[in-house]
C-alpha cells in the first residue's frame, strides 16, 4: 500500500509538477515544432492517469523504459550500479550496527561517567558534520598525508572481493562513522528511558546486578525501539550513500542519480527513486513488525 | 555563565557564540567582507597570504570574501526553509492534536505520505523537474520538511490537550485560537525550540548537500556546499580550500546543536522534578 | 552471636538527604529509629512526602535517584546493612527482605511472563532448583486465593486485573521466605471491594508464614488491621509511635488525633433542603464512548438548588462517564438534560454561553487541572472576563474577594500555579468554577489526590461555600466516607447503570441494597477488628445465599 503511494508520488512528482519535461529535456534548443514532436515521443499528450498506469505496469515488470540521455535500456544501467551501493551499504552496516549498539549500551550502563560524557560530545560532533567534510578529512590525512588508501573507489566487474573491501574503505569508514553516531545515541537514548521504569526498580530491589538487569529486564524492552533505531539508520543510510558515493566517485545507483537528475535524464531518475524508496518502506516495515514481535502486548493484540 | 536561570557548560557557550558570530556575518555580509563576491582581487589558487587570508579560488575572487556571502545564503536559505516548515507543522500540527477526527486523520495520512520517502531523494526528484531556482528550493525544503515538525507539534500538543486545564478552557467555551496560542503553545514551546534547532541544522545540511551535488545553489551565486563542490578537486592535490567552507558548514550545525543538547538536559532535568 | 531477645532489624537516627533539580540538599527522613521483632507488623503512616516509603526502600539499603542514605545505622542479624558490601547487600534483598510496591501494573516487567518474574530471585541466587520453584510459586499462588494458580504463572503482566497482580507481586516476594516483606501502599491503587480481598491475603500470608512485615501506607484504617505497632511520620520525623490499639485508642499528639478522627462518621446525616425546585433533571439518557458497547444505561436523576448529589462507584462504573456526558465532553446518545428549565443540547459547541458559564467543573489532578505558565490572577480571572466582560479592576477585586472565600492570602495573586501545593490548587481550581458564578458545580473525585487531612478542609470549604452561595454539587467519588458527611442524595452505580438512588438516609440505613451494603462494609474503619467482621459476614453471608 505505501509502496502504491510511493510509486505514485515519485511519477508525480517528476511527470506531473508544473515545469514542461520535454523543455526541460531540450532546455536551449526548444523550438514550438521539436518541443511537440518530443511530447508524442514521450506520449506527454495522452491523459496522465493512464501514463501512470502505463508505466506501473512497466514497473512491475523491472521494465522502467530507455535512457533519455544515452538510449540504454534502464534496467541494464541501473542493476550494475544498485548491486555496487548493496555492497557498501552491507559492507557499512555490518561493522557499524554491532559496534553502535555494543557502545550505545555501555554508554547507557554506564550513564554519567567520564566515557559517557566523552562519546557523548564526539557522536554530537560527528552527527553534526556533513558527511562530504568527513570524508575529505580522512582523504586528506589517510589518502594524501599518509597514502594508505585510495581516494576514488573506482570498482568495476573484474574487481576481486579483496580489492574492492580495500577500494571501498574509506567509503565506509565515512558511512560507519555518521550512522554509528546517530545509532549510538538513539540505543542509548532508548536503554536510559526504559531503566528509569519502576520495574527496573524492583529488579534492583529483587537483589539483581545491573548486568543481568540490563540484559534479562531491560533488553527484551528494549529490543523493539533498539531495532526500529538500527532500520532508521539504515534507511538513513541511503540518503548517506548518494553523498558518499558522488565524492568518492564511487559507481552506485546514488551517483547516477545525481546524474540522471542533472541531465533531465527521467526514466532512470524515477527508476532509482523507485529503488530507494522501496529500500526505505521495507526497512520501516521491518521496524513496525519488530517492535509488534517484542513487545507481547502488541503481539497479542495483533494475534 | 547563566541564561534563563539554569547553568551553562562550555559546549553551550561555544554554541552561542558561533551562532552569534554567523548570524552577523549573515546581516552583515557586505560591510565586513574586504571585497566583492565576484571580484577578482589576485592571481587564481593562491595559498593563504597577508593580503588574502584565506588565498584564493579557481578564479582569483577572495575566499574569505566569498566565505561570508556563502554565509548569507547558506544561513539565509536554511533560516527561511526552516521558519517555512515550523509555521506550515506546527499550525498543522496543533490544529490536528486539537480537532481530533477526519481533520486529525486526513491530515496524518497527508504526512506519512510525505515522509513515505527519504527527504533528500525526494527533493532531488522535484527539483530535477521544478529547476533549482532559490525560492523553488526553499519551497521544497520547507514543505517536505514540515511533515517531521507536523509529527513532533502534534504529539506534544496530544499530550497537552488531555490535560485538565485545555479541558477546563474547552468547558469554558474558549475558541480553537485561545486553546492553541494561551494553553498550548506556551507548554509547547520548550521542545518546539529545540526541534528547530535540530530542523535548522537538518534544513541547513540538506541545502549544503544539494548544492555539493549541484543540485541546490547555481552560480554565480555560491553557499558554502556548492563551494565546497567547486574546490572539491584540489582535495588530492592537498590543499586545504575544500575545507574551509566545509568546516563553516560542520562548526555552525555543531554550534546549533550544542545549544540544543542543552536546551534538552534542562527539560529532562525539568521533568525529573516530579518523580 | 546475637541474643533470641534482639530485635530482627533495628534501625538507628536514619536520616535520607534529597537533592532537587537546583542542587538544594534537604533531609526528607530525619532521624527515624525503629526496632522490628520476628513475626511483627509495624505501620508506618503518613501523608505524602512523609518520607514513609523512603524509610521502607531504605531498609533494603536503597535509596531513589536523587536520595541519599546520610545517616544512621540498620542492623539486620546484627550487620549494619548501610556499611555492607554491595554484592553481600544485594544477596540480602529479595532473598532475606523483599518488597512489594505501590504499583504492581508497573512493577512487573510487560515482557516477560509472571512465572518467569516470580521465581528469578531464586533462581538467579541459586536457593532453590527451577522445578521446585516453580512447584513453590503454583502453592504460593493458590494460597493467595488466585484463580487457576496452575497456569496463573504463564500469564503475561498486562493479562490479569490490578489485584491479582498485586498479590502475584506479594507470590513474589514470599517465595524465598524472607525474614522481612516491606509493603510499599500495596492497596493504594486497588477498589475497596477487592482491597479487602487483598488485605485479607496478605494478613494471612505473613500469619501463617510468621514472617515480620513493614507496612507502608497513608491509610490509618488499613494499617491498623494489619499492623501490631504503628509509628505516624510527618516532614520526615517521627510524631509519634506505639501499638496500633495504643494509637487508636488513646493518640498523644495533636497531628495523631487528627488523623484518627478524620474518619469518624457523623452521627446524623445532613438534613434535605426543603423541597428544593430542580437545577438538573436527567431523564432515560444513554451515553457510550464507541458504537458497539453503551457506556451509560438509562440514567435517571433531578438535582435540586442548593443540593449536594453524591454518585458513587468504583472505578469503571460510569461515574465520571456520566460527568463527561453532563458537562457535553462526550455527547449523550439518547435521552435528555434539563439545566434551569432548559433542554441542554448534547454538545459542548451547541451551548450557550449562559448554560456554560452556569455549569462548572472542578477535577480530581489539581496538578494538571491549572495551566503551569498562568498566574493565579489569569486563572481566576479568564472566566470573569469571558463570560461578563468585566474590565481588569473589577476582575482583580472579585479575584482577591474569591481568594478570601478560598483561605488564601491575596498576595498569591501573582504566583505561578506550578509553584503552589496541592492543596492550594485544588483552592484556585474552586474559585476558578466560582468565578463564573455557577449554580452547579460537578466536582470530579476533588479530594482523591489529596491528603486525607487536606482533603478534609477541602470539603469543609466546599460545604461552607454552598451555605453562604446556595450553589448545588454533584459528588463523584468512590469514597463513601464523603457522600455520608458531605451528600442529601446518593445514587450508586455499577457497570453504567444506576443501581439504587435516594436520600443518604434511605441508602446508607437498613435494609441496605446488596451492593451498596458490599461497598459500605469494604471501606476501612478505624478499629482494628474491622476486617475480621468484614470477612465474617462475607463468609455467613455466602453461606446463606447458595
């Protein structure tokens, strides 16, 4: 159902706003005579409804229609390019949800202390930081100072898995670094609040150490808004990736979009804001049906 | 130091005085800067120097000179996105947490749609349609954005509507503008500052990014992300350009949301007063 | 070694600092000693920020964020539990002292099923095998009267009622016989019908296991039928202590008396007006929050001028339902209200303004009834300027004249109503209803959040502001101590309905309706054998009906 909406605010919002696509394609060399010989290329004459129906369909089928820009078919660009930014996002993902969620917690246990306040004051920074100028830091020092690694992650299909890890590091190090930020104070956040409920308080009066109360009273509680925190940021994660990917000239579907956006280069830009979406809604899903799992009042409500 | 009764550490007085410090330089922008925008004061990529402090661009212009007009449009852009979404959110938002109902629902349902996408690929699409003109962006931005501050408004003004005293001003009689601006809004306004805060500096990023990607800001005009563009390829040649406008962008969110980060220890330390 | 003769837990000049939000230290437990025996039951009594349930925490050796344990010593077996080590301080609670809390709906964690909650201080200390205690937990179960105590365990906190968690949390703490239970106000939040039940479970419970209880509560009546020593806390000291019959029956201190006398009956009910004509007349009025379920069935009731109507219930029962359905917050179904001669349109919006300005409402939480960021002035003053458009001198001088009537200083006229006690609310609330010159007031559990003694001149005023104004009330309350004191007429309800209805007289004297003679009997009296005749009754009444 989002997913229906999505489809039909993304066609909306490239095909029906006002702002002529066939002029936008031509910008300068629009005269009366191409710009309608383009709209029935287009079929921008025919009623929008079905156009959006048209292309719906196509949709379904992974069929998102030619390249304005270079008459490629889309989906041949776009698969490549979408398998690229999985890996990194994946690559990212795997070292920063454990390592935000492990300091998250301990920055919860230990609430107040010297090492709270610190990490504290550094994921503020780090959350405050665009992700361009982090990544030109570590340009600078780990690429330029110190050569360590690669400034362009410039992968293509002959890459071995070992090269890539090493060419995509330091787009990941820039991606773990902001969504580790965010994550931590979100789990930590979320941990504080349900270790201030008064059944922690009779744990401790049950004669529990914290360990065991954190992990057997306050993680399953906590379990829902931990994982519903872990799939915000990994929707946020997409958002980080176009920028990522266009300074790093990382080949991904972000990058093309910026791209295909830039060209007036539709089909493809509806093909990846179709992709990016549905990464989005199905990473909220998964939230929504976490949290119904762990918490057994929803579940027996949902049952 | 002190403000509104409650103690301040560095973090917010460092906050304070940045956001001061950007804020003059935004009102300000043509009286303190030694030249022009786009005047050509020297020879093009010159290192920091007495004369130019900063050194200069591709073109010879000043950086320091285009720093603080990158200032007033980045702060300018961002100010007028966020003022947008907070009059658009929060008049939407209390009106739907008071009326309750179809208005509440059509209006919530109107919001997920909105926020059914990520904001930033959202507003690439419109904008890769609508052109980048400045108000064209400022639109975008402060619509898409008001969707998050319509959520907050309304959530925190659910929370005051239960209370007895906005049930005694309705058994009174009074009307929705009463309830909303003497009942509400007063109790509101503690975590509505602090969203803006952190709007700001959302807003304030997202702009910064689409300029990076060339999609915000166009020439000849500059704000600091497409500045950080333009310079972005002497970043292998190790010069340092890139990261003055890049650093502006990171030291003026981290200003914003230290004073925010204070402004939210006070409320929660407000609420602990009851237990 | 100790002798058999040392007390079980004796604490020594405890004082508990607190630390508010602006850093101010103060002592709210100040030198408290007490001696606690095997086997004994000691009451500890107070209003609210007594400092009795931190007493209750300290002899865990706990105390809440914000509070500190400064002073004084607690020997248990002779070990001062203060100057323990903490792994040895945390082996003692749940093991040998275990508490009970206020809240049991809170207290329970919502993600994890009752059994696995009741056993885990056992199990997690290692005093008894899984299998054996669960076993235990089942027995437990049954003797505190819970239904189907074999599968009562896998049941999730948010599955049961408020009662059955409460004695499930008490299921809890017996479970590794402890030397000591600390009962934090385990009935505060329950109905007095299944208070009893509770209390009755509980008294058994510490009877037959022998163990030494302290019972923390703000209710003299309850404590004296559990209890074998009372000790009155007020401001963090100690006022007075001494056997419950002792306190009872001949308190020393004035505070003390106060507190014994509050519950006293009055010998005569108060006398009906005469013939009264009619302020509100509700006929065949059905109300319901949702399509499918009728909330209010059929109410039928007339309030005369000058009267005061008491409705009384438990929660659940529609009483405040049918305020809502009164003041037009939820619009009634069917049926209709007539208000000073008038046909009252079921909607808020719908109402004249004289009908609104006629009808006022004063509710149970004084502290989310008033508008923090307000002066008092605002608050009294807005439904003068509303409703008469008076200019801002008349306003502030019928402001001063109502703070008068209400026992407050006129210098309060300025102060913010965050900063104001409960009590003082409550007064600003009142004259707020006044301000609009009303001729009925519906006054929503007034005093429930109150300390009894506080909500004791509350009542007082209210009752000495209808002789002077001649204004009529509607009582809703589940406390019959009020109706009996404070009402000319009565009606009970019970699941939406209006069960019986009359003048306090013809209900409260035989022959009682059935339900009401259930409430009338649950609520605590002042003698320390009052639960036993309760549940006499209880029994032969059971015994009669088959």
């Amino acid at each position: 159902m989002t997913l229906f909406v999505a489809s039909l605010l993304i066609f909306a919002g490239t095909e029906w706003l006002p702002g002529d696509l066939a002029s936008a394609i031509l910008q300068n060399n629009a005269t009366p005579s191409n710009l309608a010989a383009l709209r029935a290329q287009l079929g921008l004459d025919r009623p929008i409804a079905q156009r959006y129906l048209e292309w719906l369909n196509h949709a379904l089928h992974f069929d998102f229609g030619t390249s304005l820009a270079n008459g490629q078919v889309v989906i041949a660009e776009v698969a490549p390019r979408l398998e690229n930014t999985l890996f990194l996002a994946a690559y990212a993902a795997i070292i920063a949800v454990p390592l935000a969620v492990g300091l998250g917690l301990l920055a919860a246990i230990w609430q107040g202390s010297f090492l709270d306040r610190i990490i504290n004051l550094l994921t503020l920074t780090v959350i405050s930081v665009p992700e361009y100028f982090l990544a030109y830091i570590l340009i600078h020092y780990l690429t330029v100072s110190l050569g360590w690694f690669p400034s362009l992650a410039n992968v293509n299909t002959v890459t071995t898995l070992a090269q890539r890890l090493y060419l995509t590091f330091l787009p990941m190090l820039t991606l773990v670094m902001v969504i580790t930020a965010h994550m931590m104070r979100m789990t930590r956040a979320s941990i504080l609040s349900i270790m201030a409920s008064p059944y922690i308080e009779m744990a401790y009066l049950k004669g529990l150490p914290t360990w065991r109360i954190v992990i057997a009273h306050a993680l399953p509680n906590a379990l829902g808004p931990i994982v519903n925190v872990i799939a915000i940021n990994l929707a946020y994660l997409i958002v980080g990736v176009v920028l990522v990917e266009n300074v790093f000239v990382y080949p991904g579907l972000g990058q093309l979009m910026v791209d295909a956006v830039t060209k007036h280069d539709v089909p493809v830009v509806q093909a990846c804001g179709l992709i990016f979406a549905v990464a989005f809604i199905l990473l909220n899903l998964v939230a929504d049906v976490v949290a119904i799992i762990s918490n057994p009042r929803l579940r027996y409500r949902a049952a | 130091m002190q403000l509104l009764g409650h103690k301040l550490g560095w973090t917010a007085t460092f906050g304070i005085v940045v956001v001061a410090i950007n804020l003059c330089l935004m009102l300000f922008a043509p009286w303190i800067a030694p030249h022009g925008q786009n005047q050509i004061v020297a020879d093009a990529w010159l290192t920091p120097n007495s004369q130019q402090w900063l050194g200069t661009d591709d073109l010879g212009r000043d950086m320091l000179t285009r720093l603080i007009f990158g200032a007033r449009m980045s702060i300018g852009l961002a100010l007028s996105a966020t003022l947008l979404c907070f009059a658009l959110g929060v008049s939407t938002g209390f009106t739907a947490a008071i009326a309750g109902g179809w208005v509440d629902t059509l209006l919530s349902r109107l919001v997920d749609l909105l926020l059914s996408m990520p904001l930033l690929i959202f507003a690439f699409m419109i904008l890769s349609v609508m052109g980048t003109a400045i108000p064209v962006l400022i639109l975008t931005v402060g619509i898409l954005n008001s969707a998050i501050v319509y959520r907050l408004a309304r959530s925190v003004a659910m929370g005051i509507v239960v209370q007895d005293y906005v049930e005694a001003a309705r058994l009174r009689g009074e009307g929705l503008g009463w309830i909303m601006l003497r009942e509400i809004l007063p109790n509101a306004a503690p975590p509505l500052l602090a969203e803006f805060g952190l709007r700001f500096c959302f807003t304030f990023l997202l702009i910064a990014a689409l300029s990076f990607l060339g999609l915000g800001v166009q020439p000849p005009n500059a704000d600091w992300g497409s500045m950080v563009k333009d310079l972005s390829g002497m970043i292998s040649l190790g010069s340092s350009a890139p990261f003055y406008p890049a650093g502006a962008i990171a030291l003026l969110t981290i200003g914003v949301n230290f004073i925010v980060d204070w402004l939210l220890s006070i409320q929660s330390r407000g609420h602990g007063e009851g237990a | 070694m100790i002798a058999p003769s040392d007390p079980l837990l004796r604490v020594l000049g405890l004082s508990v600092q607190a630390v508010d939000r602006r850093g101010n230290a103060s002592l709210i437990v100040d030198d408290v000693s007490y001696d606690l025996q095997r086997g004994e039951v000691l009451g500890l009594i107070g209003e609210s920020g007594a400092g009795k349930s931190t007493v209750g925490l300290a002899a865990l050796g706990f105390a809440r964020r914000g509070c500190e344990l400064v002073r004084g010593s607690e020997f248990f077996h002779g070990r001062d539990i203060r100057q323990m080590p903490a792994t040895e301080r945390r082996q003692l609670r749940g093991a040998k002292i275990a508490y009970i809390a206020q809240s049991a709906a809170a207290a329970f964690n919502p993600a994890k099923t009752l059994m696995e909650q009741v056993i885990e201080t056992v199990a997690f200390h290692g005093l008894m095998p899984v299998d054996q205690a669960q076993m235990d937990a089942i027995a437990l179960f049954d003797a505190l009267g819970l239904p189907h105590p074999q599968s009562f365990g896998n049941a999730y906190p948010h599955q049961v009622s408020g009662g059955q968690l409460q004695r499930a949390m008490a299921a809890m703490a017996m479970m590794a016989n402890p030397d000591i239970l600390i009962f934090d106000e385990p009935t505060t939040a329950l109905d007095v019908t299944t208070q009893v039940e509770v209390l009755a479970a509980f008294r058994n419970l510490i009877r037959q296991k022998h163990t030494a209880a302290l019972y923390v509560s703000h209710d003299l009546a309850v404590v004296a039928q559990i209890a074998d020593h009372i000790m009155v806390l007020r401001h963090g000291k100690v006022v007075e202590s001494g056997t419950a019959a002792r306190i009872l029956q001949s308190p020393q201190q004035d505070y003390t008396r106060r507190l014994v006398r509050e519950r006293a009956s009055p010998t005569e009910f108060r006398k009906q007006p005469d013939a009264a004509p009619p302020v509100l007349t509700i006929t065949r009025m059905d109300a319901n929050y949702t399509k499918a379920s009728r909330t209010l069935r059929d109410i039928n009731l007339t309030i005369g001028m000058g009267e005061t109507f008491a409705i009384v219930g438990e929660s659940g029962s529609g009483k405040s339902t049918l305020a809502r359905a009164i003041t037009g917050l939820l619009p009634r179904a069917t049926g209709d209200i007539a208000f000073l001669g008038e046909t009252l349109p079921p909607r808020l919006a719908q109402r004249s303004k004289r009908q609104l300005q006629m009808l006022q409402m004063v509710t149970q939480m004084p502290d989310t009834a008033l508008n923090p960021h307000q002066s008092v002035l605002d608050v009294i003053g807005r439904p003068m300027a509303f409703y008469f458009n008076h200019s801002p001198a008349i306003v502030r001088a019928r402001a001063i004249e109502l703070l008068a009537q209400m026992d407050l200083p006129e210098s309060f006229l300025h102060r913010r109503t965050g900063e104001l006690s409960g009590g003082q609310k409550q007064r600003v609330c009142i004259a707020r209803a006044l301000a609009a010159e009303p001729k009925l007031i519906i006054c929503d559990e007034v005093t429930s959040a109150l300390d009894p003694l506080i909500g004791e001149e509350i009542m007082q005023l209210l009752q000495r502001l209808q002789q002077t104004t001649g204004i009529a009330y509607i009582f809703i309350t589940h406390d019959l101590g009020i109706v009996r004191r404070m009402a000319h007429k009565v009606a009970v309800m019970l699941k939406g309905e209006i069960i019986t209805q009359g003048t306090i007289a013809q209900i409260f004297s035989p022959p009682f309706h059935p339900y009401t003679e259930k409430l009338l009997t649950s609520v605590p009296q002042m003698r320390a054998d009052w639960l036993d005749d309760v549940l006499a009754n209880r029994v032969t009444s059971q015994l009669q009906t088959p």
